[in-house]
C-alpha cells in the first residue's frame, strides 16, 4: 500500500471536512479511512501538522490518538 494518499502525496497529515477529523496517512488504516473520503471533502494543512491542523479547527480522530498514544506511551 502506498505510504500517503495518492492525491496528496506531499502530505501527511488530512482532514475529513465533514467530521472535522484528523488523520495521519502515513498509518495504513488511516489511510485507508481517507482513501474514500471524496476529494472535495479532504483538506491539508501548510505547515504539514497536527498543530496546523487544529488552529483550524480539526481534531484528532480516534485512530491518529490511538497510534500516537501507542508509539508514546
């Protein structure tokens, strides 16, 4: 599986605008999530993180905490 949405390869870190979820491409699974996700409802962010995601008001979804909480802790 390729490491980052074939759309977005320059990116890592997306968006869902629908939910306002955050996901790292770089975790298959999350991947996969944003993979279906219409192109037209994926944002990304300048700088590339997380922290730039959530000044513009996304959160981390459930699956970004949980495989960051497992790398950290």
């Amino acid at each position: 599986m390729a490491s980052h949405h074939p759309k977005f390869e320059e990116h890592r870190y997306l968006g869902d605008k629908r939910s306002f979820l955050l996901y790292d491409t770089e975790d298959a699974a999350q991947l996969s999530i944003m993979i279906e996700v219409p192109l037209e409802k994926i944002a990304s962010f300048g700088p590339d993180t997380p922290e730039e995601a959530m000044n513009r008001g996304f959160r981390l979804s459930p699956e970004f905490a949980r495989s960051h909480a497992e790398v950290s802790g």
